[in-house]
C-alpha cells in the first residue's frame, strides 16, 4: 500500500534487508560510492531497478546514465564471490545470484548536475537525491530501506534530511532510514558544514538548513519560515501532518527552483534574496510554495501522482492542481504572512500573472490541461519557439485558480472560498491516503464544499485556447484588467524640469542575446512585429535604418524612437545577408486596477478574497 508518512520514532533502532553504504572518499571527483546490501534474496535472480526520473520534476533523466564500475557479489559468511549481472534495459539489471541468501553490488555515481533536483557532491558538501543514488530492488520497494554515512563527521558537521536516524552516529557511521523506498526517493540528504537552526510550531519540529558560502542570516530566515509554518497549518487545520520538517535552503549565485518532498523541501537561490528586500519576496514565496505541497501534491494529489512508476512517465493532466493552485496560493499566502501589503499583491497580480500570461502566444495554442499532460515534453524540453506553442500549466494554471476563488466567492457572498476546497480535498486524503483524486473527483469536491457549481466553467477555462474572462470575473471584487501603453518616464532635472519627452515603450516580440559581440534573436512571438518581418530564431540583427546594431539594448533604442514607422532590418540567417522592413508596436500592458466607484458589495468581497486568515 503506498504511503509516503513516516515518523522519526518508527525507524529507531530498525533493522533492514536493504542498505546502502555511500561512501565520500571520491567526492572532489564528484563521485559517491555505494555499496548496496540485499539480505534474504530469494531464488536465482535479483533486478536492480535505477530510477529514470524524480516525482516533482516532470523530465526523463535516466539516472543510470551517470552510474558506473558495476560489481555484484554473494555473500556467505565471511566468503565474497563475484556474481555475473546483465542489464536487461537502459534502467535495470538482472543478477545472477547463484542460490545466496545475500548480495552486494557496488557502483559508482557521478553527481555533479547542482540544481534542487539532481545530485551535487564536492570536496565541500554532498547534496543527494536519492533517486540519482539508490537503485532499488524489484518487488522489494515496500520494506524498511537503511542508508549508512561514511563521511568524515570532524569536517562535514552537519546532516539535514528527513529520512530518521537509526540509532545514534558512532565511529565514523551515520544510519539513516526510510519505511519504504518511496520515502528513501522522496528524502534529499544535505552533508556539509552548513549552519542549521530548529524551532517548534504547529505541534512539530523544524530544521533550516542553509548551506551557502555566504554570510548569510539564517535567524532572520528562521523568523519568516516558523511564520509560513503558523500561516499555512492554521489553513490545514492548525497541526502540522509530520512530527519534524526540514527546510533546504541553497544559497549559491544564480540559483533557482525548488523541489517538494513530503517531510522537507529544497529551495535554491541566489544570496542577494537574503540581502534585498525586493528579492526576499520572491525567496518567501518560494518557501511558500514548496511549504504548501507538502500538503497538495504530495498528500492531496493527482492519482497518477503516487504511487509512482519510476522507469517511464506519469501523465496526468491535472498539474493545474498541482502546481497551478500551489502557484496561486504562494504569493497569496506570501501576502497572508504579511510579507506584502495588499497593494503590493495586487500589483503582483498585474505583473508576475496576468501581463506575463499576455506575453505567451502559446495561450491560443494549447489548453492548460494539455500542457500538464505534455510537461515531460513541453515545459521540462523547452523548444525556442516553446511561449509560442504552450502556457505553462504553472503560469495559466495558477490564475485560473485564481478566478475560481473569486468566482466562489462572488456566488457564496461571500461564504465560501478556495480555502474551503482546499479542506475538503485534506479531509479526503486523511479517509483514503493511499490513493490520489481523479480529476473529476478532484472537482466534485470543490462543488461539494463550496455549493457553486463549477465544473462546466472550470473545464472549459482549463481545457480552453481562448482568452480568460478576467474582467467578467473581477468586477466581483471591483477590479478590471486595463491595457494601456507603457511609458518610459525618464524623470525630471531638479523638481520639476522634464529630463526628456515621455515616450512609450516598442514592441518588437523578440528576445535578442549578444553571443560573442554578434546580436542573435533568442525567440519571436508569433503574430509580432518581429514575426512579421520575416525575423526567425538564430537570425542575426546586423543593422537597422543602416546603424549597426552592437547591443540587445541599441536594438530597442533605434526601433523605439519610431513606432508605427517602417524600418529597414538588415538581418543575417545560415551565411547570407538579407534586408526587411520592420515597424515597432506600442507595448500594452495589462494592470489590474479598481473600478470608478466600486459598490459596497464589491468592496466586501474583495475584502473576503483579501483577508488575511492569521
Ligand atoms: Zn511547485
């Protein structure tokens, strides 16, 4: 039966017929050894399975691609005989085990791919998925999994991860341990010597492990997360589903992303998100956001969400839950914990979802379910022309969301809300954990417990190409979505002397990088200027009106000035030279903005779609 709920208390001083020992000693090689000891074999053959992908991270990795100096052993005793193996496919290995009650198999893993979802290991710290570590045993996936440490305690002081020790580290040996394999792939280890802070709420305890090279304040961290821990339970009931949880929270420069696990999450970012506040906000809404899936998405779920297939892809065309609704609630619930003031959220809506979502051209091509089914395809392989062809299920997903709870709101007056949903949907993971929602099950229960009925509506927003009806749906609250140019102010001399004429801003639909001194287009919007010219991805902008164009920026510059007139584009495609005319557009911009004279209704609304819970 799949579970993926472990305490600490259930793995004291267990025993395991799986363990794997991974060794350090290669780490400046970016190597981890393991050594993987399987007791009570039963028959001729074992298969050895090593995941291709990691739940969460929609991508085909193929894991064994990195894995390497594969041994297999009997064991007997204190005699050790070699064993023949072969691979059977690109995942998994048979051996032969020659009637032993135990087998041994070494290898080697390369982990040197450092994002929240891959391995990374160096001389400095190791960060471990275990999904890119641990193979795991055919038709053995349910028992307790131990994985043992062997690194130097004297220099890598700190271990943060959720999976629970065994018993106390002694002699140089760390054991770790998971109830089943779905938990040891959903634990990430970190081994270093990062600092980490505790604190309790919500009935549980908390790590935050900050592994960076930056002098960093991990308390004034500490005081945000114990504050989204307070916010977010209150909404689930008030306690917290775990006994302990821990925060990863990488700091390294360029950083991004994060990854969801049911007792932990991994947050990568760059340090200025802990020296700026303008960057701190998206830092905390990261946090959220990883924070939240502990409940949707790794409890409240898809049913083609856990258990999982580990070999092959999990389609579903429900990753508007999963991370459309999660994406609405995080800067919402960023907002809720008083990171932002409410005009600050407002705005947000304006310039992070609704004039980002204006900018794909991939809205009129494929609906938002479409796009969660092909995420292996579309959002985690990006094609250049990918804004053109796809919304992401994230983006779009997340303000369709966002007009289902205004809308509830609108026909409860007031009554009920997403919130409400989101309860009932936990109620129902609580009565059956075991297995996931089908879509249709998922909205029965929004009906259920708001008493609107949605289901007509909400399918057509997430099955539909056409444009969202923001305006039919904010008026509830007293918002409208206007476009209007945008305007490069350029400021004033002293108080008042205009420092140039206020100009608006050109859209051309491309996206230019200068690649060794060589200006190249990155990306055209379809039905753009850009596209209307004739410009494809890969060109070259070589001059345009006879200047030469040298920067991205000039680029804009010399269009800017001459919006709504024909330039001549002298463009460069595969070794020839060709010239185009181009005309610049205004760019609109879409802001969400309060109606003259909202009513009082409106304004109660908006306030009930605006309150802050705790
Ligand atoms: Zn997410």
């Amino acid at each position: 039966m799949y579970s993926i709920e472990q305490r600490d208390e259930q793995l004291a001083n267990t025993t395991a017929d799986i363990v794997y020992e991974l060794g350090f000693d290669r780490a400046p090689q970016h190597l981890v050894s393991v050594r993987m000891r399987i007791s009570r074999v039963a028959g001729s053959e074992l298969t050895l399975v090593m995941p291709s992908w990691s739940p969460g991270s929609y991508k085909i990795r193929d894991y064994a691609g990195w894995q390497g100096n594969v041994r297999c052993y009997s064991v007997n005793g204190s005699q050790r005989a070699e064993r023949q193996y072969s691979w059977r496919d690109k995942a998994s290995m048979v051996i032969d085990t020659g009637g032993a009650d135990t087998i041994e198999v070494e290898y080697l893993v390369y982990a040197h791919e450092r994002t929240v979802r891959t391995s990374h290991v160096n001389r400095f710290h190791a960060f471990l998925m275990l999904t890119s570590i641990c193979m795991y045993v055919e038709g053995r996936t349910q028992e307790i999994h131990h994985v043992v440490l062997t690194h130097d305690q004297q220099r890598w002081t700190s271990t943060s991860t959720a999976l629970s020790a065994v018993q106390a580290p002694s002699q140089g040996r760390m054991i770790l341990g998971a109830l089943n394999y779905d938990i040891l792939a959903d634990s990430p280890i970190e081994i270093g010597d990062h600092r980490v802070t505790t604190f309790s709420a919500a009935g549980a305890l908390h790590e935050v492990a900050l592994p960076t090279n930056y002098d960093l304040d991990i308390d004034w961290l500490t005081e945000r997360v114990k504050r989204i821990v307070e916010v977010e339970t209150t909404l689930f009931g008030g306690k917290a589903p775990y006994d302990r949880y821990v925060f990863i929270i990488q700091a390294y420069p360029g950083a991004g992303g994060g990854l969801e696990h049911a007792r932990s999450s991994v947050n990568a970012v760059d340090p200025s998100a802990l020296l700026d506040k303008s960057k701190a906000i998206g830092l905390l809404s990261l946090l959220c956001h990883e924070y939240f899936h502990l409940w949707n998405v790794k409890r409240i779920r898809p049913v083609e969400l856990g258990p999982f297939d580990y070999t092959r892809e999990t389609y579903t065309p429900m990753l508007w839950l999963a991370e459309g609704l999660t994406s609405y609630y995080d800067n919402l619930l960023a907002y809720r914990c008083g990171f932002t003031t409410q005009k600050e959220y407002v705005e947000s809506i304006s310039r992070d979802d609704i004039a980002k979502l204006d900018d794909v051209k991939g809205r009129f091509a494929m609906s938002t379910r479409d796009s969660s089914t092909l995420a292996w395809l579309k959002l985690y392989l990006q094609s250049p022309d990918g804004s053109n062809r796809f919304p992401s299920y994230y983006l779009k997903g997340g303000i369709i969301m966002m007009l289902l709870d205004v809308y509830i709101i609108d026909h409860t007056d007031g009554k009920y809300s997403l919130d409400d949903a989101m309860k009932a949907m936990w109620r129902r993971y609580l009565e059956d954990p075991a297995k996931g929602m089908t879509e249709s099950e998922c909205i029965a229960i929004i009906e259920q417990a708001t008493k609107v009925q949605v289901r007509e509506r909400l399918m057509s927003w997430l099955g539909g190409t056409t444009e969202l009806p923001y305006d039919e749906i904010f008026q509830a609250v007293g918002y409208s979505v206007k476009r209007s140019p945008k305007k490069i102010e350029a400021g004033t001399f002293g108080e008042k002397v205009p420092a140039a004429a206020v100009a608006p801003t050109p859209y051309i639909g491309w996206s230019l990088a200068d690649v060794s001194g060589k200006i190249i287009v990155r990306s055209v919007d379809d039905g753009s200027p850009a596209q209307l010219a004739g410009v494809g991805i890969d060109d070259e902008i070589v001059a345009i009106n006879g200047i030469r164009i040298l920067t991205p920026a000039q680029a804009d510059h010399v269009l800017g000035g001459r919006i709504g007139k024909e330039a001549t584009l002298t463009g460069h495609c595969d070794g020839r030279v060709y010239t185009t005319s181009i005309t610049a557009a205004e760019r609109i911009v879409p802001a969400l903005v309060e109606i003259d004279k909202p009513s009082a209704r409106q304004v109660e609304m908006r306030n009930r779609w605006l309150q802050r819970t705790l």
